[in-house]
C-alpha cells in the first residue's frame, strides 16, 4: 500500500490498464498526438551554435529511425523537463518527467485519447479513480481537431468494475464504484444513462438486499416490465427459497448461467420452477446481480464469489435493455468546446501567433496594437551598413537567456536569418525584435540599455512586454502572417 500511495504522490494522472490501438487505427491516432504536441506548444530542445555561441532552441517533436517521439519543453511552461517520449508502433507514452501545468496537461490529452482508440482495457486515471472529470479533456480535444470523440468503455460500468475486481486489483475497486457516475462523459449529451449498466454495479458492496413489499407481489409475468432493483430483489427471494429447499446447486447453475448466451438462457428460461425464473431474470439483468444476491444468500462477498467460479472476462452482456435516457439534452457540439488558451489560464492567444490565421486567434487590445507598431517600426528602419546579422542574432539569443527567461527560440527561425542573413528583411526584422527588448531600457538614459534592461527593466516589465518577445518570435515562423504583415 505504501508503494500505490509513493506512485500516487508523484504521478496523479496515468494509464490503468493497457493502450492497445488497432493497427487499422494507428496511422489516424499517430497523426493526432503529432498535430496536438504541436498545436499545444510541446517541443524538444536542441543546441545550436550561432556565432561560436551555443544556444538552447525548440523544434516540434518528431518521430526518429525507431519511430520514436521525444520532447521535453512546453514553449508556454517555459521549463526544460527530462525527454519524455512517444512510440508510433505502440501508440505507449512514457513521462517520467510531465508534472502538472501546460506540460503535464497535454500528456494528459495524449492518455484522453489513448483511452478513446483502445480496444479493450484502458483507463485514463486520476487518483486511483477513472478521471472524473474528463469532459474538460474531451472539450480541448474537440476545439484543438473539430471532432467528438468518444469513450465508449466508460458506458460499459460492469466492465470497468469488472477490470479493477479482477485484471487491475491494486486499485481501490470500492472507490471506483462510489465514483462510477463522475466517471463517465457526458459532452455532447453523447451519454445515455443504461439502469442495466449502472445499477448492476451500486448493489456489489452491499451485504444485504431488503425486500420491497412490491417485489413480494410480483409475479413471473411482471419480470419484463420491472427496474432492476426489483429484479435484484426477486433473485434474492428465489436463490434463498432453493437453499432452504435443500437445492444447494443453485451456486453451480447461476456459474454456468453467466457464462451462456442469450439463446440458451432463453431455453433454461422455459422452466417452470424457479431455476426457470432466475434464468428469465438473467435475460434482463447483467451478471454481477445474480453473482452478488447469491453471494448475499450464502454470507460471502461479491469478490469472494465471483472469483471462486474462475470465469474468463466479465460473462454474458446479450440482454434486454430498456431505452436509455440522456444524462445532457442534446445541444449544439459548439456549446462543448474548451479553447485551449483557456485550460492553461490565459486570458487571450498573445503567446499563440505561430498558429495565427488573421481570424483564428483571440488577441489582446495590447497585441493587437504592437503588431501595428512591429509593421510600422519595420517599414520606416534602415538597416545600417555594418550590420552583422548572426552577432545581433547571438547577442538577442543570449539576452532573452540571461535577462528575460524567455521561451527558446524556434530552431526555424534561427537557421532562416543564417539561411539570409544578407537580407535586409531579416536584419529589420532582428531590429524590430531588439526594440521590442530595449523597450522599456529607453525610459532611462542615463544608463546603457544593458544596464537599464538587467538593473531596472527586468524586474519592472509587466507581463505584456515579457509576451511581446516571444510573440514576435513566434510570429517569425508564420510565414502567411509574417508576409501579410512585413512583406517577407
């Protein structure tokens, strides 16, 4: 126990079970943990030398030899993590390093949609439980791609239970079962509340069944047309009259029964005795309600019971379901849509111009008016004669190091101002750039720009300006926008 709760300490989020994408499958997912690594800010780290300096730079994470995926930076986290990694043949990730801000939110949409592509088995957790609030997640995914995307296991709560009674027993089974309705998504009202589902799993930690007077009415006739609870009420009452009639197989039949299919419980049901009524039931019921009113009968657990047979999986699922009812009216996909700005606690898309369309983006009044004056700084500059384009470079990446602990610099960006390091486009562009540093070094001239920037600026800028730095860069690698903005 004191392992589980080491493990739960350092790693609150993490996959139960395992990730088993279908290979007809694999291409799509593949595509969509690259694009939202990138869309989400994800990079890897690189060192590249620029004017005999070595430097830090970012580029998009990307597959190796081996198919491999490595990253460890989030240009909106801004700190350098241990390489964690994807695996495009096995759809696993592995993070021993994600922590639980910008970085750690992403893997955790990576772990939302290996859930979602799963054959089988496999649970995005969170504290022991299924998350239980995995709507959030669902939502960015479908701002970030445009589509829906489903968790069909989660509809299936006997088998979730199933997986942690039996195949994942170090998780708190009890615990699983007290969350199950906070478990289940319900966005897009794409979640049908199933009574067969659900309430065949809130009797299992119950050691008692009461009897309803209504349920002592019953007759055989009355099985089709009762809730659940009363059907688990009749199978009580019937286990307990064979045993006290000496009928002590009863415990064998209803083994056997849970294992069989529609059609031959449908045969069993023909009986006229009341072997004939719990197969009857069982056409209506999933099988952990017989398994837990015989265990109740006999004074044993659920557990106890159910394991003792030795069946392989969670037996039959072939029964007579009544028509499910929405949990969430039916709405509009756009009223379930969570920007992912706003999951990371921003309140505009400042820090986003790399993804700028014109439209798209959601830009501050600030922003919006340093792009007008980045356009007309970069339209009225000369570049002077002497300009060294890859020291102003280097001296820029060193600054934004040491004084400003800004984001790194996409690796794209600075192998194109090598690349045309002549052209006077970029040399502006740097010019634009060191401005927007010096910005606030001006206000002091009685100091050099670098004092003014390492004693004063540094500790006084607001957040706007520390924004403007690495939004300029950003918007250096949109090569549509940059070239609607400064012509190149």
């Amino acid at each position: 126990m004191a392992d589980k709760a080491d493990r739960m300490r350092e790693d609150m989020y993490y996959i139960a079970g395992k990730v088993n994408v279908p290979e007809e499958k694999r291409e799509e997912f593949n595509r969509y943990v690259l694009e939202l690594l990138y869309k989400c800010g994800i990079r890897r780290l690189v060192k590249r030398k620029v004017n005999g300096r070595s430097f830090n730079l970012v580029e998009p994470p990307k597959p190796d030899k081996n198919g491999i995926v490595k990253f460890n930076y989030s240009i909106f986290e801004q700190k350098e993590r241990k390489i964690n990694t994807y695996n495009m043949n096995t759809c696993e990730l592995v993070t021993p390093d994600r922590g639980y801000n910008e970085f750690g939110v992403v893997m955790n949409l990576i772990m939302v949609l290996q859930e979602c592509y799963s054959d089988g088995s496999c649970y995005f957790m969170s504290e022991g439980i299924p998350c239980d609030y995995v709507d959030g997640y669902l939502e960015i995914l479908h701002y970030l791609f445009g589509v829906v995307f489903d968790m069909p296991h989660r509809r299936r709560e006997w088998e979730i239970v199933h997986f942690f009674g039996t195949v994942c027993p170090d998780e708190d089974v009890d615990k699983i079962i007290d969350n199950m309705f906070a478990s289940v998504p319900y966005m897009n009202g794409m979640y049908k509340y199933d009574s067969a589902e659900v309430m065949s799993t809130l009797y299992l930690q119950d050691d008692k069944i009461h009897i309803r007077e209504a349920t002592y009415a019953m007759e055989r006739s009355d099985i089709n047309e009762n809730s659940i609870g009363h059907l688990h009420e009749l199978l009580y009452m019937k286990i307990t009259d064979l045993l006290k009639n000496g009928q002590d197989k009863v415990g064998d039949y209803i083994g056997r029964l849970i294992t069989m299919d529609k059609k031959h419980r449908e045969e069993l049901a023909k009986r006229e005795d009341e072997f004939g009524i719990i197969a009857e039931i069982s056409l209506y019921v999933l099988p952990p309600v017989l398994v837990h009113a015989y265990g109740v009968a006999i004074g044993k657990s659920f557990w106890n019971v159910w394991n003792a047979y030795g069946i392989d999986g969670p037996g039959y699922r072939d029964i007579i379901r009544k028509t499910g009812v929405n949990i969430r009216d039916e709405s509009k996909a756009e009223d379930y849509m969570l920007p992912y700005y706003k999951a990371i606690r921003r309140e505009n898309q400042d820090e986003f111009l790399e993804f700028w369309d014109g439209d798209n983006l959601l830009l501050s009044e600030d922003m919006e008016a340093t792009i007008e004056d980045w356009q007309e700084s970069f339209r009225e500059l000369q570049v002077p004669g002497n300009y060294d384009t890859e020291k102003e470079l280097a001296d820029i990446l060193t600054e934004l190091d040491e004084f400003w602990n800004r984001r790194y610099v996409d690796l794209e960006f600075v192998k194109e101002v090598k690349k045309y390091k002549k052209d006077d486009n970029y040399k502006k562009a740097l010019m634009v750039l060191k401005s927007t540093m010096d910005e606030y070094a001006t206000w002091f001239p009685e100091l050099t720009r670098t004092q003014a920037n390492r004693w004063v600026a540094k500790g006084g800028m607001d957040v706007i300006g520390y924004v403007k730095m690495q939004a300029f860069t950003s918007l250096m690698i949109n090569h549509k926008q940059r070239k609607n903005i400064f012509g190149f």
